[in-house]
C-alpha cells in the first residue's frame, strides 16, 4: 500500500485524488491547499485528513510519496522538501520556468535517493505509447524521422499567458519530453520559428501562438513538432514515428465510432475530444498507477527528473533559436 | 439514493456491483447468492452485508431496487418476487427462454406498477445510441434500411450451447432488441437462414452457429442481422442505418488508435477489442446509470419488461421460419 | 488483333468502342445501330465503317468478335446470330428477362462452340476483384458469410421500371453474378423481401424499390444482398467477405483523397462516385480487354453465357420468394 | 488544335506525347530526340513525323507549342530558342540547376511574350489541388500551417544523385513549389535541416537523403516539409493545411479499396502506390490539359518561368541555411 499526500487540491489534484483511490495499492492519506475548502472536499471525498501544513504533512509517518498538483511556482520548494523529507515525488509538469532554480533543486535533492517522477502523462497515453513500444521493437526499422502534431482546442486567456513561460515552456514542453521519449537518444539541436496568428494579445504578452520546430539527435534522426493554441476540431494530438521498415502512427481520438453519410460528404467523424482531461484522462490513471508500481517495487520511475529538466532545456533552446534565428546545440 | 440488492454475485454481477457503487446517487445494500463465498466477496469488496436469503433481502426496507444476474432460470420467479416485495428491477437478458413463462410471469407482475428494465445493454453502448439519435432526428431522412453485423470472437463450449436456448434466443436476442430500439415500429415478418460452419459440434447439440435474418416492419422498413460464432480478428458489432437522406454507422472499437505502415501493408490497425465486457463495459455503466436516473425521476426505464417479450418472440419466429423455410409474420 | 463489330452505339456502346480502340490487340470494324446517325459517329470517331444491317456484319470476314451493347430484347437475336455465324460475343447483361428464351438461346447456340462473356463487369473491379482473389487464396480460410451492399445514387424513371423486369432481373442480378462468382459454388436457397420506399409510382409500376435478399449454398455459406435505388451519398458498392480466418472488404471510391476537419465534423470525405460509367470504369476497360485476351488464346472468357443464364435463375427465384413468402430452392 | 514538337523521348517524354494525343485539341507534329530511335518510335506510335534538328522543329510553321522533357541541362537553351521562334514552351522542371543560368534564360525570353509552363505537376493532382481550392475558398478561414511530407519509394543511385543538383534542388523543389501555391504568398524565411540516414553512398556523394525545413511567410504562416529518399510503405505524398477554422488534408492513394481483418490486424490497406507514374499520372494529364487550355484561350499556364525561379531560390535558401546553420532570409 503506497500513501499519499496530495498538495494542491484544484482541478488536476482532484483527478489525481481519484486516480489514486481507484488504484487497490494505494490510499490518500492527507490533502493539503491553501485554500483550505479546497482541501477539506477533497479529503473529505476520499476518506482522507486535511493537512494543517506541508510541513505537517511532511512529518506523517504514514505519508509515503507525495503528490504535487500545486501552481509551478511551488514546485521547486516543494519537490526539495518532500525529497528531503525522504517522500517518494510525482510532481506535475513543468519543475519549473527557470532552469537555474531547476539545477539548484537538482543539487538540493541529488543526496536523498527518493523516486521522483514528473507529471509528463502523454508518455502513458495508450496510442502514443503504442508508438514507443513499436519503435523500441525495432517494428519500423531504425528511426529516421519523428513528427509531432499538437494543437489546443482554444487559446489561454492573455493573463494566463503573461505568467505562462511562454508557447516553449508552457505547451511545447509536453511534445519536447515525448520526443526524447519516443527518439531514445538525446536531441543535439534545436531550430524554432514562431507566429502570432490565433490571438493578437498573445503577442501583446510577448508571446507567439503558432510555431514550428525542428530538431535532431546525435546520430542524426530528425524530429518535427507544430503546436498551436487553437484548433477548430478539437484537441489536435498526434504522433508518427517513419523508420527503415516503415511507419506507426497514434491518431486522434474521438468519444465514438459514429461515421455519417449524405448528399454533401462521407465519411464524417465527429469533431476530436476536446481538451486534456478527456484525451489523456486515460495517461494520467496509467502514470500514476505505474508511479505506483514503481516506488512499490524499487522500480526507477520514468519520467524522472533530469527528463523534467531536459524538456526544460530543450524549451529553452527553441525560444533561443526563434530569438536568433540560429539553430541552438546542446551539449548538456 | 436508490439502495440496491444483487441476486448473483458472478461476473456480470461483479461488474453491476462496481457500477452501481462508482455512481453517487446509488449504493449496494445485499449481495444473495447460492455461492456464499461469492456473495461474501463481492458484498465486502462494495461494503454491502449477505443476505442470507432472496426473502431476507427482499424483506428488507432499505432495499429500493433489485438487480437480477443470477442464471437465466431464476429470472422469472425473482422479478416476480421482487415485483411482488415493490422493489424496482433491473434482470439480465433475457427474461427467459420460454415465452410461456414470460407470458405467465407478465401476468404475475402486471397490478405491482413497479418499474423493470431488461438488460440490452447495447441500446445504451454510446456509438450504437449515436446511431438511434440520429435517425430519431430524422438525420437520415425516413429510416428504409437497417443492416446489423454482430459476430462473437469465438464459440462457447458445446455444453454451453446446449442449455442456451440457441443461437437465436441466446446471441441474436441482443440484436433483436438493438433493431427494434432503432427501427422505431414494431417488426412484422422475419424470416431466417442458418448454417453450422463454424464448430460440427454446436450442430450436434442442435443448434447452428451463423445465422442471418431479414424482417420488416408494418411501413415497409426492411433490416438484416447476420450472426456469427466466431470472428478471428474480435468482437464484431456494427450498426448501418439507411435512409432517404443519408447513412449513419456505428464502427467497431479497438484499443488503441495506433496504425502502421510496412512493406506489405498500410494503415494497419490493432484486433477489435476481444469480447462484450471490454466492448460494452461503458453500455453496462450507462444503462446502470440510466437506471438509477429514471427510478429515482419516476420514469420509465428502457428497455422494459415488453421489449425483453418482444426479443423472445422474435428470436422464436426466426427459429420457426428457420425449422418451416417460410416467412413468419407476427400479429401480436 | 481482335476485330469487332458493334451492335448498339448507344451510351454503352460508345464506352465498349473507346476501349476496344485503346487495346493494341483489339480494333473496332464496323459499327450497327438503329439510329444510322449514332452509328456513323461512333464509327467515324474510332476510324470503323457502318455496317448497313445485322447480316452486313456478320458477314464480314474481318469481323472476328461482336459487342452486343443494344437494347435487351435484342440480345437473344443477336447473341445466337452471331454465334451461328461463328464470332465470338461479349454481350451486355441481361441475356433477357425471359428464362425461357435464354434457355432457347442456350440450345440454339449449344453447338457454335464460340467463346460468349456476359457483361457482368463487377467481376473485373479491382476492389472486388481484391476480394475474389483474397477468398480463392484462402486468405480468410473457409468462406462463411457474404454481404453485398448494393444501392443506386437515383431511382430510374417509372416509365423505365415497366419495362426492366423488375429489381431483381435489372438491378440484383449484377449481384446475384458477383456473389456466384465469389462464393464459389452454387446457390441452393433463396429468401426475398421487398418494399416500396423510395418512390411510390415503381410501386405503382409493380416493382419494389429496396430489397433485401439471402441466400445459401450447397455447403451451408450464406449471402446477404441488399439493395436500394436510392442513395443520396452517391453509388454505394460494396462486398464484405468473412471467413473463418479474416474478413476481406471492398469498400466504396470517392474522387479524391481529400479529408476536412470543422467546428462540426472530422475526416469528411466527398460524396461517392455518382454512377456506374464513373465507378465501374476501369470494371468496363479490365472485363473487354480480358475478353480480347481470352478469345486471342482460346481461353474460355468468364463470366460465360451460362453465368448470365444463373444469375437470371437467381432473380426469378427471389421474385417467387418475394411473392410466396417461403424459400425457394434451386435445383439445376 | 495545338500542335506540338517534343524535345526529349524517354520515360517521360513518351507520357506527354500519350496525354497531348488524347486530348481532341491537341496534336503532336514532331519529336526530336539526341537518341534516333526513341524519337523515331514516339513519332510513329502518334501519328508524328522525327525533326532531324531541333531548329528544324522550331522553324516548323505546323508547330505551336513545344514540350520540353530531355535531360536538365538542355532546359535552359530550350527553353530560350523556343521562346525566341515564337513558340508557347512546357518544360519539365526544374529550369536549371544553378540560378545564374535560370536569371539569364528570364532575361534572354524576357521580350519573348510566349506563354511558359514549369512541370511542377502536384499542382495539378486532385487531391492536393483539392486542398489548394478549400484554402482557396476559405473554407479553413485563415491559413495558418501547411504540412508537406513527401517521401520517395526508395533512394536513387549515388550516380545520379551526384548530378541531382542535390535533395532540394532535385526532390523538395516539388514541395516549394506546392507550398508556394497553396501558401499564397511569398516565403520569407528558410531553416533546414538534413541528414544521410538511408545510404552511406549519398553522403559520400555530398548529399543527404533526409531532410526537415521549416519556412515562413511575410505574414506569419509557418509552413514544413519533410523528405526522405525512402519509404518502405510507397511513395508517401501527404499536404495538410490548417486554419483558424479548420483542416484539410490530401492523404496517400492506393491501387484499391480493398481491406482486409485477421487475427493480428484490421483494416489493413495495400502499400501506397509506388511512384510518380502511378501516383501523378493524373496530374501529368490534367496540366497538360491544362497548358493547351491555357495557350488556346490567351491565359497565362501555371506554374510560371518565375514559379520555376522561385522554387529554386528556395531550393538554394535551404542549401544554404543546412550548411550555415541559420535561418536564410528571402528578399528577392
């Protein structure tokens, strides 16, 4: 039996609550949320305590591992506190919006040896990972190109995108860390291009809405990735691996089968699912679950942390290469 | 809350058990069973007791509603019971497989004015429904064709069979009731073909393992069903509705949405989800709810104690007209 | 080189001309119509003479091969003529609507020993084609179950319907052919239901306008065939092979590839192919030159006049069983 | 009627000469050929006469036009001394190899006023050029991304690709100029990347054989293209365009419909059809059609002369962005 406290009891914090009861190995011990009425639905909902303070939470001997679903700015203090306090860690995604803060929590917690994993769900999404396990059978040969389609049903408010980190850190970091993921060896260059095409106060904000990136790994495969912050369809996510021997691809989903016929078209689907909670509601239960299982058996989770960071970089690295027009190396 | 008792604590009843739990406005009350050590397991797994007797928890005033998954010969004898004892009923399909006994029992239970709804749970599996919708709309046009596809994995063990009541009775009743939920009027002539090709022994228990059927409506609408014992590549349910102006049709399912490309083939796509728990684990979930929704709201649940005679009558003209090479109309 | 003669320069007639010109081993002769103006053009387009009579023709030591594309009630005459006179005939379906003038056919051209194709082109479609080949290898195992979808874009003009001999003999008996030619052994069992959906004055013309048919061979397969003269989404074709290793299905052409994604839909195609001459193009061009190939190396051309004699046994059955509704057994 | 002369009988100068035949306005007068009997098989196959010199063709008052399909490095002076004798000029793609020499041919015919066609023919293939008319229609509102993959069957020997000209100029110059056409407006911005992943013997030969570039228009819109020398599904040949109010996309076409499910898979389609001749052969047709509409009606053909200068600009914008590491600005 693996017991958590949750930090952080809003949206994404209430599915992992769930996700957790579900799992027979696991139970919620503790809520904690500055808000505390937040807090209190939750544990209330799940049979488990509120917790007066992390620190309070830290100290419960019966608190295994801890769930961070809290805003990213607290990330870093609370990946560091929970490490030290000897407490398995699957904290949501990113680790933070500031690589420097990333490196010095990455010296803070490199002596505990506790498992920590970061929230990058796409990698247990059951269709992209179908495309993982092909590759790493060798089902399409060597590797050779990686395309990445990504694309939000609708753009974030222009608040939101102010305190964002920006298209690279805030959205892109998702596909950055299935790259790696899926192309199995580290990414040596980075070019970004970029547009505000959806939403004009995005730019205001300093921000773009559209781009394009390319990249490739030391041995010289090849990775493309297109975000956007809005698509009329739904939630746009999908993923083509092209090797040697061929091809595999994870499509999109919709919530049925359905497939209507008429004087005006054929063939008509309905539009995609459309935002994360219902595309990868299925990824965040297999994420935790195998976090679960991980810290149960001693098993390394995946992603860990240097995975957070590496996206971080990698994010980085593309919002160099659209500020300079240059492709960007990484050495790292 | 409507607080239920379970007869039947298989794995039908199981899955019931679960879903009735997992929905907030119900709770499981008792679990009866002749296997006490089943009853025992299903009844602490959901934090429900045993009842020791059906009379027992029939008796008992917390109880609203009874869910029937015992075998198909204590059907008819427990809805009358429960009928009689007030409560609302949920049975399995089907009712039973004499339309005598269904006859008697709807006699038994016609002053209770309880509510009872028969399991067909494809009418709630959400891509066929998509289908229903659409033609109730009037999306298609006047409704003119219905063509159902509905194909096992493979064939149950002869022994099975033999006390099945035959294919017609025991497989295509499903697909009696699903072309009837979306025909919308009642069927008035079927006529049936059959063959053994799939295993000599279900023809030596009496009995055939592909059938196809072709019935009418009083207006005219014409709808195949084609059955089979055994489809290599999963369970195959489809759903094609024709009309004036348009077609509408419910695919199959698979896991994944994972395609491949090779040398030798393209959009290649995984087996069908193997068998009716996976296919219509959200139909079993949706019916339950449905269920709950409409007892708890003073309406009618659907299908009802007429639709699961009317599937029976069905599968009995289509074993007639098999036995006499003769369309069977239906007057009743 | 094969040379023809060209009975019927109608739209068909003018079809067959163009192909016989494209096939380097083929030329067109000498063309006869009725109308002497369609005749002249056709001939003069394809650098053919016009052929004064019938007997002209066929008294042509040139003319090796006749293309009977003339009006139904011609086709006996000029099949058996023809035959008399020693060429080969490829004669558009139906050899006529009579069984018992195709049975006198059948006697009068018994001793000819001349190659005779009936123009059912099906067989030569490339997807259906695909299917043929896919169940002759034994790629789906044994055959079990066949389904036909078959359903005109528009329903023909009343005025037509009197004339045509009824759905089953103008319509199915393309299908009727292609399930012959697929299942691979005879049918011993037809079922027939019909309705007047579509359009009242075919009922008023004595006619049906949607059917739905099965049929079982000597070995237990089973065929569905359905059929509408109304689709509103175009030429809807298509043949679903199930056995007892797989399934192998034709599935409908569109002109494009092209697929749309909205607000409101995902994956729109077009409408399908709207007719025949579009559809079945390559059908025409892949069944005359194989014909020419057949002739040329004395192979006998398939589908032969005893095909089109079958499949007409095929449609008179299922008019008698529409008619009596019981079953109908074939014995020749 | 437009009468050609055709420079060039090989592979593809005999499909221009089938396609010029088959159009009833058109007619090919004479071939020339530095190979005698190819010129002289092509002329007699279509009923035209062998120019012994191609000024002999040129000073043919009976000639029009000229289609120009001999090797690359004749396209230049072609081009100038059919346009210098008044003729209209289709010349396959690309111009020239080296920009100098495309700028002088553009000055040498600058006066010439004869109408000139590029054979970039994706243009004219329906399924891209149905993608091109919705952009075009704004059906998908504002464009915002284009995504072109395109990826041979299988790589060329090192012998030609050392005189290719290299993988843009040679394969991608296709994908310019799509992308140009269906972008609308001008490319500003150029960043490629590249690598030899399928033959050892390209990158000996100063090539690469996988490429990924990413351009941007004046206004913003991002556009990327892939390219491989290999694919071992079929010639892989996808456009995908996205707006602000949806997405249309032209998708791989295969020799049929057919599909096929087993115990392992569903779904499963024929490998793509295997090279331009198959995949294009209706585009050749159409922009020959096109050209002779075009040329007979005063209107100006697409692609242009400058259609053709600007794909190579782009071209070499990407040779030198692969070498530099910089994104390359467009200014012309």
């Amino acid at each position: 039996m693996l017991r958590f406290a949750l930090f952080g009891a809003g949206r994404i914090g209430r599915l992992h609550a769930e996700n957790v009861s579900a799992n027979p190995d696991a139970r919620l011990v503790c809520v904690y949320d500055v808000n505390g009425t937040a807090a209190s639905e939750v544990a209330q909902k799940y049979g488990a305590e509120v917790a007066p303070t992390v620190d309070a939470a830290l100290a419960n001997p019966e608190v295994d591992a801890v769930l961070i679903a809290s805003s990213t700015n607290t990330h870093v203090d609370l990946i560091t506190r929970s490490a030290q306090a000897g407490k398995a860690v699957l904290c949501e995604k990113p680790i933070d919006l500031d690589i420097a803060q990333v490196n010095r929590c990455r010296e803070a917690i490199a002596g505990c040896n506790v498992p920590v994993q970061i929230g990058f769900n796409r990698r247990y999404d059951p269709n992209h990972r179908g495309v993982f396990e092909a590759v790493k059978k060798g089902e399409i040969g060597q590797l050779e190109q990686l395309v990445i389609t990504s694309r939000d049903p609708s753009p974030p408010p222009a608040s939101y995108v102010a305190v964002s980190g920006g298209l690279f850190r805030d959205m892109m970091i998702h596909d950055f860390d299935l790259a790696r993921f899926i192309l199995g060896e580290e990414i040596v260059e980075v070019t970004a291009s970029g547009s505000v095409l959806v939403d004009p106060a995005i730019g205001e904000a300093g921000d773009i809405d559209s781009a394009m990136v390319v990249m490739k790994t030391a041995s010289g495969k090849l990775c493309h990735i297109n975000n956007s912050r809005r698509a009329s369809y739904g939630y746009d996510q999908r993923v083509e691996a092209f090797g040697s021997l061929g091809m595999v691809i994870s499509n999109n989903r919709t919530a049925t089968t359905v497939e209507r016929y008429s004087a005006s078209a054929t063939g008509v689907r309905e539009p995609l699912l459309n935002f994360f909670i219902d595309r990868y509601g299925d990824a965040y239960r297999n994420q935790i679950n195998d976090f679960i299982d991980a810290v149960r058996n001693n098993r390394a989770p995946s992603p860990g942390f240097d995975d957070g960071r590496r996206a971080l970089l990698l994010a980085d690295a593309a919002l160099e290469s659209l500020r300079s027009g240059r492709t960007v190396q990484l050495n790292d």
